[in-house]
C-alpha cells in the first residue's frame, strides 16, 4: 500500500496536479509517520506557493530540528515571505566550512576509488547508502549556505553574501544557484572569478548511476561554469570550452552558450554579430529574459529605435511584471531623447528588481545625458556598492569626474576599475585621457597603445575603436611628434572616423609644419562635413592669411634678389679695371691677392690660371 501510494503521489506530482499530491501524500504520512513523507507533502505546499502552510506544517511535525533538509525548506519558506531574520535565525550564522573539500583532482579520484574499493569488500550496499546519505546532507547544506547568501544580500550586507555564495559552491559544486548570484551581480571582479574556479573541486562531482564518467561530467561541469565567467579576462580558455561544449556535446544551438557568446561579442563592439545571436535565441524562445539585456543594448547601440518600440510594446502587453520590460521601455525613451521618461522606467525597472544592474546603470545614464553630474555620480556610486565585481561603475564615475575637471579623484576612480579589469579599452583610454590632461602627454601615449593593444588581443571592431586611435594622435601633436600623429589621423579616416574634428587636427599639425597650402586644402573638408563648425572656419582663415603672407614675402625677396645680383655685376666690373694694366698684366704683391679674392667670385677655370702664373 505504502508502494502504490508513494507511486500514485509522485504520479499526481509529475503531472502538477498538486490537489492530488497533498490528498495522496497526507493519507500516506498517516499511515507511515515517515520524515521523508513529511517532507514530500511539504515539498507539494511550497510547489503551490502555500509558504505559510508548509513552513507550519514543518513547524507542526517538529521536523526543523531533525533534518537538514526540512531545516533548509523551512528557511526558504521564510526567505519568500521576505522574513529574513526568521530564516537567518533557523539557518544559524555561521557556514560549515569543514565540509568544503582541497584535495587535488588525481588525488581525490584515487582516495574515492580506494575507498570505494574498501568499502565493496566490507560493507556492500550499506557503505553505498552511507555515501548517498552523506552526499544528500552535503548538497542540503551548500543549499542552506545559499539561503544565507540571500538573506545577507536582502540586507545589504553584500561582503558576507558573497562568502556563503562562495562557500555554497565549495562545498557542493553543482549548487549552480549560487555560482549564479556570483556571475550575475557581478560579486567578484574577473580575476577573481578565474581565481575562484580555479579553487573548485570539480572531481566531487559523482554519477552513481555510471561511475565510469565521473571524470567526464567534472570536466563538462566545469566548461559549462567556464562559460558564465567574465568575458574580460581570459578569452581563449572561454573560446576552448565554448568550441568543446557546441562541437562535441552538440550544443551550439543551446540558448545560454548562444548568450554567452553573444556577450562576448559585445565586450568586443561587435554589435551587429551579437544581435544576430540574440534574435536566433529570440526566435526559437521569445521571452527568455536573460537574453534582454544583451539583447536591448545591441538594439541601441546600432539605432534600431522602430525594433526597442516594438520589443518593449510587447513585453509591456505580456509581461508588465517584469523587470526586464521596464529596462526595454526606458532604453526605448533614451533612445529618443526623452530623458525623463528614461528615468522613470529604469526606476520602475530597478525597484521591481534591487539587484538588477542594467537599470541601474541606465538610470545613472540618464542624469548623464542631461549634464547632471553630482546625481549622476551617486546613482553610479549606488551600483558600484551593489555590484562590488563588474569594472563599469568605477569607470563611468571617473567620465563624470573628468567632465567636471576633477582630475585628480578621476584619476583614483579609474585606478580601481583598473585594479578590477586591467582589459576593457574603453577604461585605459579614459586613464590616457586623464594623463592628456595632467600634462603627462607621454603618459597618455602609452595608455593609448596599450588600449589598441587590448582591441587587437579580443579581436573587436577596430571601427569602434577609432576614438583611441584619435587620443593617441592628439598626443603625439601635443608632443610635436607631427608625422606621427598625421599617421595616426590617416588611420582613424581609414577606418571611417571621417569627422570635421579630425581635419580640423590634421590642418593644424600642416599649419604647425608650415604647410599652410596643404592646411588650406585639408580644412576646406572639414567644412565640407560640417559648414558651421566654427573651429575649421577659424583655422581656414588663419591658413589662407598665413598664404598671402607667404606670398608676398616671395615677391619681395626676388626683387632684392635680382637687384643684389646687378649690383654685385657692377662692382666686380668695376674691380677688374683697377686690377688690369692696359696690356692686361698682373699686378703683383697685394694685387696678386686681391685678384685671388675676385677669382674666387668668378670661377674655378679662372683660379687655375692664376695658379700657372705664380
């Protein structure tokens, strides 16, 4: 009876029919008194979102007390009615790092091949239900770290949240949920993140079933966490597991390493081929919402303003409880300049989810745009404290900073978003830029190389990149280095920087060079991009006076020139009939020299014949 029960319950339970389950499940708890029944039925109440009733059930049955698994679905019963204390009360404070294992991946297979060994010969069956029984207490409380994790995140408390997510991980590496928080609130800078995958002991992962492949499943394991990992740092090690994961294990159509290779794509400014990414993950799963944000920030960077109406009119008909639809609206709104609306809808966005980073950082973006620096500078101070791990906070307060000529704290803001990510382009051509203007020109250079350096070693769009390219030149000109920097501006127009600002540097490095006829010709494009720009128009007349000059001088100098050279004819004449005697001989003595003085004016020829005579 209690087989055909449990069979029926779990029946009931596959099909979601939980009205059956809990009328199965409460008649086979009668009549058993078994813990593991309890848990079942508890398990069913919190399925229905009955948190109340399971958490009182729980309660009722004195099984909080008694099992590790009842303790940690009692406290996530807790943590969705949003008690936090409660649960952190039935959890306890402190996680149990004894658990967490250290032993080396060769090591730990041979000690579990041992012991397994061992254990066969003595006991049987009886050391394999102790290992399962160990392993289900083990995975409950790497749960109840996760738990914690949750609670210390809901208030505020993000340090000690990220030591139990971490320790979640340790203890039992399958516990995705908290390698999850980690990644996606960005808990941990890049390094560390390598670091602490590093720091796992993936060979604890077991297939019972087929202990044959346990080496293999550790090593799929891993390439699938390598895969969420930041795509700053590292990017060959992501491109290896990226290729195994979709060549051998056929996975190249699946929606999360499509989305992790589309936002490798847009670390790198590839927009348009992390698009084309996001809208084959859209087509096959419309309202997979982790693929949005990536997705919404390709959309605007490439200006599609009729697609950001159309996806968030629709997520705002179907599914206004998202966060993810208010992020679309207001990205839409920005899109457009209506900057105030923007603000709402992050707002929205934000308050609907705290931890949501891209609405924070839009909202921060809207004060930006309106050239509200001091409210700008606290929002992005707001998501840099709550995504302690992620570079681009730190990197848009030190913008914010520049743009109020805070030189010296801009500075300070973009060393520790270098301290997180020592790749980003974008964040050492801000640090050249602040060097730029510290009068550190040389300083700046290096920046600058070292960015382009970056965007040849993640093979982004050099396109994109053409406002590196732009700092650099304009600091190679500051240090008169004008060949160079013409180089470097030719370049940038190659590589389609063709704006009024970049002729506008290129005829004042012709004019520095004194070349003003090439200036001339260089500016009159400027102002063919753009006839109102004042600085070209300004430097075009310079140009064109500094030509008339030039001119000018030419022709008073050939005047001088010629009258110089019909002078010099006549005192030459005249120096020759005093020389000569009316035969035509040489005078001697100090003749003979001043003849040689003459000589030396008329020609070599006339040299030698003085030479015969003496």
């Amino acid at each position: 009876m209690e087989t055909y029960l449990r069979e029926w319950r779990q029946d009931a339970l596959n099909k979601s029919q939980y009205e059956s389950a809990i009328f199965i499940g409460d008649k086979l708890l009668a009549l058993t008194h078994d813990d593991g029944d309890a848990f079942w039925l508890a398990q069913v109440h919190f399925a229905t979102g009955n948190y109340t009733r399971a958490h009182a059930f729980l309660e009722k049955q004195d099984l909080v007390n008694r099992s590790s698994s009842c303790r940690y679905l009692a406290a996530h019963c807790l943590t969705k009615q949003g008690l936090f204390d409660e649960a952190l009360k039935i959890l306890g404070d402190r996680n149990p790092t004894h658990l967490i294992t250290n032993g080396g991946p060769s090591h730990k297979r041979k000690t579990q091949a041992r012991t397994g060994a061992r254990g066969a010969r003595r006991h049987g069956a009886d050391d394999e239900t102790a290992a399962s029984e160990e392993a289900k207490e083990r995975r409950y409380e790497a749960g109840m770290c996760y738990l914690r994790g949750i609670c210390y995140a809901k208030k505020n408390a993000f340090d000690r949240a990220k030591e139990c997510y971490k320790d979640a991980v340790r203890i039992d590496v399958q516990c995705f949920e908290a390698f999850q928080q980690l990644m996606s609130n960005h808990l941990l800078s890049p390094d560390e993140e390598w670091q602490f995958l590093e720091s796992l002991d993936f060979d604890q992962v077991q297939v019972p079933s087929n202990p044959g492949v346990a080496q293999e499943a550790s090593d799929f394991t891993r390439m699938l966490y390598t895969t969420r990992l930041s795509k700053y740092r590292n990017p060959d090690a992501f491109e290896s597991a990226y290729d195994s994961l979709s060549t051998h294990y056929r996975l190249s159509d699946n929606p999360d390493l499509q989305l992790a290779r589309a936002d490798l794509l847009y670390t790198q400014c590839r927009y348009q081929d992390a698009l084309t990414i996001t809208n084959e993950i859209l087509e096959t799963d419309k309202y997979n919402f982790s693929i949005y944000p990536v997705h919404l920030a390709c959309l605007f960077e490439l200006k599609k303003i009729s697609l950001l109406f159309l996806v968030s009119h629709d997520l705002a008909d179907t599914h206004p409880e998202e966060p993810c639809t208010w992020l679309a609206v207001g990205i839409y709104y920005f899109a457009i300049g209506k900057i105030p609306e923007a603000r709402r809808y992050f707002s929205k966005a934000s308050m609907m989810d705290a931890h949501f980073g891209p609405a924070w950082i839009g909202f921060a973006h809207t004060f930006a745009a309106e050239g509200e620096h001091d409210q700008a500078i606290s929002a992005y101070s707001t998501a840099a404290r709550l995504f302690m791990g992620t570079h681009l906070p730190q990197v848009f307060l030190g913008m914010q900073n520049v743009a109020l000529n805070n030189m010296t704290l801009a500075e300070e803001f973009l060393k520790t978003a270098h301290g997180l990510c020592k790749t980003d382009p974008l964040l050492l051509n801000e640090m050249g830029v602040v060097k730029f203007h510290h009068d550190r020109p040389r300083d700046a250079i290096l920046c600058f190389n070292q960015a382009l350096q970056m965007v040849d070693e993640i093979g982004g769009e050099r396109s994109a990149w053409v406002a590196i390219r732009t700092n650099l030149a304009h600091a190679m000109r500051r240090l008169g280095m004008y060949e160079q920097a013409l180089a470097q501006f030719e370049q940038v127009l190659r590589e389609g920087g063709k704006d009024a600002a970049i002729f506008c540097a290129k005829g004042l490095i012709l004019m520095e060079q004194d070349k003003s006829d090439e200036a001339v010709v260089v500016l009159h494009e400027a102002l063919a991009i753009n006839p109102q720009d004042s600085i070209a128009t300004e430097l075009l007349n310079r140009a064109l006076e500094e030509t008339a000059t030039m001119d000018t001088v030419t022709e008073e100098d050939a005047d001088e020139l010629a009258y110089f050279e019909e002078h010099l004819e006549q005192r030459k004449l005249e120096a020759t009939r005093k020389l000569m005697g009316a035969n035509g001989a040489v005078a001697k003595g100090k003749g003979a020299m001043d003849r040689r003085r003459i000589v030396s004016l008329e020609g070599e020829e006339s040299m030698m014949d003085m030479t015969d005579e003496e």
